[in-house]
C-alpha cells in the first residue's frame, strides 16, 4: 500500500553504492555547529525585532538582509528536513526517471548544480520582481513577513513535493497527475484551469515588458540584442565548440554588457531614438511574434542559451544587489504600515490588505506557476531521488529571497517618486505636473513631491520621463540603480545602472514568456492528445504549431486588452494574474494531499503540512475571487466598474472617470467583462478540484490509504550527491565509481554530467 524506502529494491553488486546507507545520513551535532546554528537563530531574530518591534523613524535595509537569509538557513536544514523524512521518504537505490529513460530529449540526468540554474531561471519570471514592488504601496512590514515566512511554510512546500511525486510517476504534468489521483471530473477541471491560468500568467509577464520598453528606445535596443546573441551562443554550442559551457556564458556576458553600452549611444542619435522610439502596442506584437517563434525553435538554439545567460545573470545581479545593500545599508523611511493598508483603495492597486496583499506579492512567496515547472521539464532531469529537495525547496527559496531584493530597491526609492511611477496615467495624466499634484494630494506623511525632483531623476537614467511607468519593473530599476550608484561608479552611472537593471529584468520575464508558452503547448497536446492520439506525439510538427498558435493567439489577445486599457493594463490586470496563479497553487497542493493520503496510515500525521498551505491560499483565492466577482466598489469589483461604464456610455456621457473618450470606455467594458467572466472560471475550476482532492483525501483516511500510482521501482545504477556540495560519506562513493575502469559499462561519462 503505502510507498517507502524499505521497497525491495536490489541494486548490482557488482557495482559501488548507489545510495548513500541510511544510517549514515542522519548528521551528528558537534559543539561547533549548535553553536554555528544558535548564531544563526540569533542574528535572525535581531533582524526580524529591528524590523517588526523596533521600528524607529527610518530602517535600516540590512535587517531585511539578515532576517530573510537566517530564516531561510533554518527552514531549509529543519522543515524541508522534516518533509525529506516523514513524507517525501526518498530513496537514491531508485532510478528517477531521468536515468530509466534516458533519451537524450527530455530524459537527461542532469548534474544537480546545473540543474538547480536552469529550474530556478525557468520558475523566476516576474512574480518575484512585480509583485513585493506594487504591494510596497502597503508598507514594508506586511510583505516582507508573508514574503519569508509564506515560503517556508507554503511556496518552497509546494515546489519540492511537486517535483518529487512528479519524478516518482515518470515526470507527469500537474494535470496529468490530477486526473489520475482525483478522477474524471477533478482531473478535467485541474487541467482545464492549468490552460486557461497560464495564458493569464504569460500575457502579465510579456505586459510587464512592454511597459518597461515603452518609449525607451535604449531598453528597447539592448533588449532586441539579447535575441541574435542568444542565436549565437546556441551555435556556439552546437558546432563551433560542443561543451564549452564556462567559455560560451563568457563571451555572453561581455555581449550583454556591450549591448547595455550600445543602447545609450544608440539612443542618442537621431535615427536609433527614431527607430528605437516605439509605441506600447508595438512592442506588444513584437513580443507576440517572438513568443512563437521561440516557442517553436529547437531548444538549443534560443531557450537553452538563454537559460544559461539569464540564470547567471539573475544569480548574479541577486547576489550582487545583496552585496551592495550591506555595503550601502540605505535607510528606508517608508513606514511599517502605510495609510493604505487599512483602507479598499490605493493608487498602486486596490482592495484590503487582506487578502489582496497576498495575490499582489503572488510568486515571492507562493506559485501555482512552479508547479507547472516542477512537473513539466524538471523531474524528467533529476539524477537522484534526494536531490529533489536542494533543487525543489532550495529553488524556491532563491525565488523568494528575489522578492525581499525586489521590494527593498523599491523601498529605497523617495515615496513621491514611487507613487508616481506606479499610479496609473489616468491618474498622472502622464506628465510632471499632473503626477505632483496627485501624489502630493494623497496626503501622506513626509512626501513632498517637486516637479524638479521627476525631472531630474529622468535625466539620471537617461529616460525622457517617469511617470506612470507602470508594472513595478522601472521602479526596481531605479532602486536598483540608486542603490548600486552609492557602491560603484557615482550618480554618473546611474544611466548604466538603470538600463542594465531593466534588461536583467526583461532577460528575466522573456524567459518565463517562451518557457511558459512552450509549457503551455505541452499540455494542450496533451489534452487533444486524449481526442486525437496523433497530437501525444511532440516531435510531431504539425501538432505542435497549431498548439502555439493556439495558446500564443490566447495570451496574445489578452496582452493586447491590457496595453489598450485605459484604466492602466498592470493595475486593473495584476490582480487577476495574482488570483489565477494562487488559485493554481491551491490545486497543486490539493493534488499532494490526496496523492500523500493514499500512501497509507504512517503518513497521515503530517497531512498537516501540505493542509494549513492549502487551507490558506484556498481562503485567500476565494476571498480575493468573491472581492473581483461582487465588491460594489468599482476600482476593486470588476462587475462594478463593468456596469458603471456602461451605465456611463447608455447616459450618452463622452468620458467617463479615467476614461477621456468614448472609445476608452468602451475598452474598460470590453476589459472588466473579460476579467469578471475569467474571475467566475477560476474561482469555479479551483473550488472543484479542491473538493474533489478533500473527498479523496476522507476516503484515503478512513481506508487507511489508497491506490499506490507510482511508476515501479527500478534499481539505479549510478550514484550523484544530494545537496550542492557532497557530504564526506558522498565523496567517498564518489572516489569508488571514479575508480572503476575506464571501459566498465557503468562508469559515468562525461556527457553525463551536461
């Protein structure tokens, strides 16, 4: 009945161990590591008393460094520990799916380290950039609490169990596993949701460049290089020098760096500012067509590539932002609590703290979007069963810490200019003078916002203004640059800075767009597969360009009603992003807790675990979902302001609130229909599966466990190390397979490892 590591599984002994003795895996406290962990305890809790009891006039942005990294360090080493041993129960005398079926494609067993780059740069899009920096509008304290404390206990939970019971049944997608775990109807809903919430998540990513790239012909430029450069490392690889993977992300990264420098000189002449110079909805297409295209390409000659530059570059620039905080330690004066954080309104966006802090701040701290990752491409890559924990929750963890980056550069930045970056241009009118006299309306406390002051930072980064530019992306620019000016180089490269901050960010998000549209197409072959079985088959090509189209035409249409809207695309249109893709996270754990039911009575005592993160995004979505569904307030319900609208345009009225003509508030009808009618379809889907995994889980209880659906186990023959660097146990194995002879069949090869 019930799964575990004393399975008969019998390894060859004629070969070294493949898994390290179970004994042996339990580590020994010696005085120096208590003491080393008593040390982080401590200066963990200094940073969290700074921050949340302290609380003087200003903050310092160090405690927020500190309280994220010791609290990271303890949940990783103790609950994802506690998880590894009561409920995942790996075992490495297993082979994953990657060694059983290796084929080159999708099955590869893929060196841990390597692995965790490329799963981290497909799961980091621009959740954890976007979301802590709109959800500042509340204060520091609410989010960077759910930020560091939502992860370890929801979001890294979700990401590593996922991941593992994926890889236990041959790397099925998320759906795939609902339908076999939940039945017909609870199948049918979570794979139907899983499409159309992607297609959300896709057409947020791609508007959130298109508002960092609107009227910046030099961002534009330096991010249309990262294309032909990406091009040509996957050429590189193929045939100038196969496996030179160090010598290619060399050359990348000086390309990348050329492109930033070029941009500016470019931008300042006439024909680059002329031909660089582009309209939102431009953009739009442009990002559109690439989104096919790239989706269709073979993945070595641009997703890879790009894998490679954009996990360097996010890791790097991450660490490099950390760094620079320490050494700066700027001094935040935006209060614990803001005035908006007890009210329905807010410039940035609307609704109570409760639950709309949640769905804003989204993928920092817990993403219906990892587990599409996690049992997309992933599983059918991991070498060893206990590597699933350092890839799934330490993954996670580096997503989440991201945010709190994120959300101190945004922090850091004056509260007048921040507010006016993030109002939306209905409400700025989009010039100097109309965003002064808004943010300076709202009436808080120590803003006071100058004309000078707008103009002047433009100027520094070399943009031609800054206001309303929306989507959070520009406002972590500016944060980034101002904190990193104060480390390297002086207000004279705040330009720089600023540029290379926005296509980090653009790399970022492009990264998620054709990964996630690529996902994407996977499961819609999937799903006609099950009509028409010719579909199933992926390297079919017909199949899979009438899928892309499909999906591309679906978050294209949206992305198009989101630059068009007048109301500010990434206002009105984040919330939904953020409900959608909890709502997804909510099924992802309600399929663990059945597929964890079923493995019998040992495990019923730490259902617990997967259920309170459950219980939780379950309220939160629903909440969230019923405020956009029936709040009589029109800038939080989305039938609210549908009717007002029409109400407005059946009186004959010319304009209407932001909007200033007939024909922009025929668009916000257009919009608040599409995002109500989208709102009742999640909420719907999500409440079904939820029921269906709870009425599964009851009978699994009350049969003391269930059908075991996992794959049979096979013996592994080969061995790898768990975590990023081996233990001594480890590398003694280690030197026993790098013993054997050089034509023994098992030996690895080189090419095993890339």
């Amino acid at each position: 009945m019930s799964a575990s590591v004393d399975d008969d599984v019998v390894t060859d002994p004629t070969l070294p161990p493949v898994a390290v003795e179970p004994d042996k895996l339990r580590s020994r406290w010696t005085p120096a590591k208590i003491a080393l962990w008593i040390g982080i305890a401590l200066l963990g809790g200094l940073g969290w008393t700074m921050l949340a009891i302290v609380r003087g006039e200003t903050v310092n942005a160090i405690w927020f460094v500190f309280a994220a990294v010791c609290t990271y360090l303890i949940g990783y080493r103790f609950y994802s520990k506690v998880i590894e041993r009561y409920i995942t129960r790996p075992d490495d005398r297993r082979a994953t799916p990657a060694e059983r079926k290796q084929d080159g494609k999708d099955y590869v067993p893929t060196d841990r380290r390597v692995l965790y780059g490329h799963h981290f740069a497909a799961i980091a899009g621009a959740g954890p950039l976007v979301g802590p920096v709109l959800a500042a509008q509340m204060g520091y304290l609410p989010g960077t609490i759910w930020i560091i404390v939502g992860v370890i206990l929801a979001g890294a939970v979700q990401d590593y169990l996922v991941l593992f019971f994926s890889m236990r049944r041959g790397g099925r997608t998320i759906g795939q596993m609902a339908r076999d775990e939940l039945g017909k109807i609870g199948g049918t809903a979570a794979i139907i949701a899983s499409l159309l919430i992607m297609l959300i998540i896709v057409a947020i990513l791609a508007l959130v460049v298109v508002n960092a790239l609107g009227e910046s012909p030099w961002g534009v430029f330096s991010v249309s290089m990262t294309i032909p450069i990406a091009l040509f490392m996957g050429l590189y690889l193929r045939y100038i020098r196969p496996g030179r993977i160090t010598e290619i992300s060399i050359i990348g990264f000086v390309l990348l760096i050329g492109a930033i420098v070029a941009g500016g000189w470019v931008a300042s002449t006439e024909w680059g500012y002329a031909a660089f110079h582009l309209d939102r909805t431009v953009i739009a297409w442009g990002i559109i067509i690439y989104g096919f295209v790239a989706a269709v390409l073979p993945v070595w000659l641009l997703l890879a590539p790009r894998d490679y530059l954009s996990t360097f570059m996010k890791v790097g620039v991450i660490v490099m932002l950390a760094g620079a905080i320490v050494l700066v330690r700027p001094e935040i004066s935006v209060p614990a609590f803001s005035e908006f954080a007890g009210g329905q309104t807010g410039p940035v966006f609307s609704g109570p703290i409760f639950p709309f802090l949640f769905v804003t701040i989204a993928c920092g701290a817990l993403s219906g979007f990892h587990a599409l990752i996690a049992s997309g491409t992933t599983p059918k890559l991991v070498e060893k069963e206990r590597q699933t924990r350092f890839i799934g929750y330490g993954g996670m963890l580096m997503e989440s810490f991201v945010a709190i980056m994120a959300l101190v550069a945004a922090l850091s930045i004056d509260r007048g200019i921040y507010f006016a970056m993030n109002s939306s241009p209905a409400a700025t009118l989009g010039t100097v003078e109309g965003a002064v006299a808004f943010v300076n309306g709202l009436g808080l406390a120590g803003v006071n916002l100058t004309p000078e002051m707008l103009t002047s930072t433009a100027a520094a980064v070399g943009e031609s203004s800054i206001v309303s530019r929306t989507g959070g992306a520009p406002t972590l620019a500016l944060g980034l640059a101002h904190i990193m000016q104060q480390a390297l180089g002086g207000q004279a490269m705040m330009a720089f800075w600023y540029h290379f901050a926005i296509m980090f960010e653009a790399l970022f998000i492009l990264t998620a767009v054709d990964a996630g549209t690529r996902v994407a197409r996977f499961m819609l072959q999937d799903s006609i597969g099950t009509v028409i079985p010719k579909f199933k088959d992926l390297s079919w090509r017909p199949g899979a360009w009438i899928c892309t189209a499909i999906m591309v035409a679906g978050w294209g249409s949206i992305l198009i009603l989101g630059v068009t809207d007048p109301l500010g695309g990434i206002n009105t249109f984040f919330p939904l992003f953020g409900i959608a893709n909890q709502l997804l996270a909510a099924i992802a754990l309600a399929v663990v807790l059945a597929i964890v039911a079923k493995r019998g009575r040992s495990y019923f005592r730490w259902l617990w675990i997967i259920a309170l993160p459950l219980a939780f995004a379950a309220v939160v979505t629903i909440t969230a979902s019923m405020y956009k569904i029936f709040s009589p307030v029109p800038a939080v319900g989305y039938w609210a302001n549908h009717f007002a609208f029409r109400g407005a345009l059946a009186e004959g009225k010319t304009e209407f609130g932001t909007a200033k003509s007939v024909a922009a508030m025929e668009a916000v009808v257009r919009n608040t229909f599409v995002q109500g009618v989208l709102s009742v379809i999640f909420v719907t889907l999500a409440i079904i599966v939820i029921v269906m995994a709870v009425i599964v889980t009851v009978k699994a209880l009350r049969a003391g466990g269930g059908e075991n659906l996992e794959d049979a186990p096979v013996p592994s023959r080969r061995f790898a190390a768990a975590g990023f660097l081996a233990t001594k146990e480890e590398r003694e194995i280690e030197k026993q397979w790098e013993a054997l002879p050089a034509d023994h069949p098992a030996r690895p090869t080189a090419s095993s490892h890339h």
